[in-house]
C-alpha cells in the first residue's frame, strides 16, 4: 500500500531551460549552441548535480575556455533565471496531496549551490517533509544508492512510496530498488495514476 508520494523536481514540478538565461547573455544561436555544447555541456553541469563545487567547476572551465569565463560565471549566478515557472499542474498535485494529508518527499538531481540558490524562491517545497538533493549527498540518480539513502532520510520502505520522475532510467532504478513509480509526462496523466492509486479523489 503506498503511504507516502516521492516527486523529482526538475521537469516534474519546475520547469527548465539550460540555456534560457543565455538567450539574453548570447544574442546569436550559433555561438549560443557552440556555448551550451562545448564550453558548459549538460555532462558538465552534470558534476554539479554529482556533488562537485560550483567554484572549483568554474575555475577549471574558464582556464580552458578563457575567452568565456564571464559566461562560465554567469551559469550559476544566472541559473534562477533558466527556470520559467512551474510545470502546468504540477502545483496543484502537490497543493492537492498535501491537503489531503498524503506525506509528501523529494529526489532531485541538483547542485549544492544551485539547489541553496532556488530552494527559497519556491514556497510549495514548504509541503515536502524532507528533500534529498543529489549534490549534497554527492550521489545522483538512477545510482540505486540514493534511493536507499532516501529510505532512510525519510523513515519509510521503497515499497510502501510511490516515486515520480521524468526520466526513464531514474525510474527504472527506482523500481529495481523496490518502489513504486511513475514515469512523468504530463500532469494529467500523473493525476489519472493518483486517483486510480486512491492517492487523489
């Protein structure tokens, strides 16, 4: 029986766009994907989420790339930016849980930095009883150890949470490590498994 609902949080509940911020920073598309591709690929940001510091990351990358370093600044100081708003709905399901007191948790791949960043910003997280951020466990899905880490934090057996994420792989883990899950496309899909679990009314 699920007893306790788990959301990621990038494309789950938040929007992203990598390279949102950048479209006002680097006017032109070409050099724009040249900057996004080569000099901050999503592999690179990728560290961040794994656990690595935002300031070693970005002194390693402006020595290589020095024609860029201001740009290689602004990826954190600007990152607030690269998220638009919630994804359509998504509140609502969380709004909508928490008032009828389903016990509501987090996973989400994000960086220390990034995360201390945009955390304040959102006050539906003030709904979520506990928040396992991949940067400060240094610890990243679908690595299934997070998942048992998350076990942990929160007091519960994967088998009694029902996990919700965007991405296939994650899920896949999370499902190899004992829980239930659901792979996120859209709100109203998410809120049809909710009522259909009894999770929503």
């Amino acid at each position: 029986m699920i007893q306790a609902v788990v959301f990621d949080v990038g494309k789950v509940l938040i929007e992203w766009e990598r390279d949102l911020s950048f479209r006002r920073l680097i006017p032109g598309a070409a050099e724009r994907a040249y900057f996004m591709d080569t000099v901050i690929p999503l592999e690179w940001h990728g560290q961040h989420d794994a656990g690595r510091s935002a300031a070693e990351m970005i002194a390693e990358r402006s020595a290589q790339f020095p024609d860029h370093a201001h740009l290689i600044e602004a990826w954190l100081s600007h990152f607030n930016e690269t998220i638009p708003g919630p994804v359509p709905g998504s509140d609502t399901i969380v709004a909508d849980l928490h008032a009828r007191g389903v016990p509501l948790y987090a996973i989400t791949n994000f960086g220390s930095e990034t995360w201390a960043g945009f955390a304040p910003t959102w006050p539906l997280l003030g709904h979520f009883i506990d928040i396992v951020v991949s940067g400060d466990e240094q610890l990243a899905k679908p690595d299934p150890a997070i998942y048992a880490v998350a076990e942990a934090r929160f007091g519960r057996p994967g088998s009694t949470m029902l996990f919700i994420d965007d991405s296939l792989p994650n899920v896949v883990s999370a499902r190899e490590s004992g829980w239930h899950a659901h792979h996120f496309i859209d709100a109203e899909t998410l809120r049809d498994d909710l009522t259909e679990r009894g999770l929503l009314g």
